[in-house]
C-alpha cells in the first residue's frame, strides 16, 4: 500500500487591515436603526411645525401638545441610541483590550 502524502498545514492568511470587525459592523448598524427611527420622528415634528398657525388656538393647541410630544420622544430616543452607542463601543474596547492581554 502506498503511503498517503502529508501536506504541510496551511496557515490562515492574516485579515487585511482595512476591514472592519464583525463587532463594529454590529455596532454601526445597530446606531444606524436607531437613527433611521430618530429622522422618522422629526420628520413628523417638522411635519406638525409647518401646520401650526402663529398664534394657535382651539385644535390647534392640541396640535401643539402633539408636538411637544414628538419632540421630547425624539429626544428620548436619541439619547437612549447614544448610550447604547457608548456601551456598544466600551464592551468593543474591552473585547479588544482582553485579546491583547492573552
């Protein structure tokens, strides 16, 4: 029986430099939904500004209460977006920092 060739183990080529890793794609795709749901928001605000008269009165007033409403959930969002942002890319530095540890 002939004897089988053993080939040499290949080693991995190593990733180029200039491409992201998979955690920081992760990241900016979950801070880019959250920012697309932020634009919906205040383009319905601005929607809303643009309707109101100068002086409201009536249903107007009610309009204006929607506003308002609009706008302090389109700050809400964008500041739970931007801390998720921040933890999002603390835990992306420890991931980091551990592996050059190792």
């Amino acid at each position: 029986m002939k004897r089988h060739r053993r080939p040499r183990p290949k080693v991995s080529k190593q990733p180029p430099t200039h491409n992201l890793a998979p955690e920081i794609l992760t990241t900016i795709s979950l801070v880019y939904e959250g920012l697309v749901e932020i634009e919906a928001l205040s383009v319905t605000s601005d929607e809303c500004v643009t309707m109101l008269p100068v002086t409201p009165t009536g249903k107007h007033r009610r309009t204006l209460k929607r506003l308002y409403t609009l706008v302090s959930k389109t700050s809400e969002r964008a500041q739970g977006v931007l801390e998720r942002g921040e933890e999002l890319v603390a835990q992306i530095a420890a991931s980091r920092t551990s592996k050059r540890s190792r």
